[in-house]
C-alpha cells in the first residue's frame, strides 16, 4: 500500500500501527499520553520502520485507518 510520509514522499508500506507512548511534559512535569503510527518502509534494497505523529499521518493520509499495535 501507497501513503504519504510526514515529507510529503509516496513511500510504499508493508504495515501501519497505530501506538501510544507516555511522555512527561518538560514544562509542567506531568505525564501525557501522545498517539503515533509505527509504519514499516518497504525500501529498495531494504525495510525499516519509521514512527510519525498520528495527527500528521491524518492529514496526509485522510482515506487509511491504522490498526492498534496488540
């Protein structure tokens, strides 16, 4: 499957997974839930996985639903 990455570049995928990571806030100290998609890159001589904002893969991919990481 075809998507957009955050470079505005077509690059083919093998799987998208939606994830959530925790993270402090490094103003207020407090803990904060963010949302990512943890995409694997089928390159030409090889794969590797890259991890986007979720907001961002939206924007750019409105038509592709991630599934959540199990």
């Amino acid at each position: 499957m075809i998507v957009t990455d955050i470079n505005g570049k077509e690059r083919n995928v093998e799987s998208i997974k939606k994830i959530s990571h925790a993270a402090t806030d490094s103003i207020t100290g407090e803990a904060v839930e963010e949302t990512f998609v943890e995409v694997k890159i089928l390159g030409n001589t090889r794969n590797w996985v890259e991890w986007w904002p979720f907001a961002d893969f939206k924007r750019l991919n409105p038509e592709r639903r991630p599934r959540w990481k199990e």
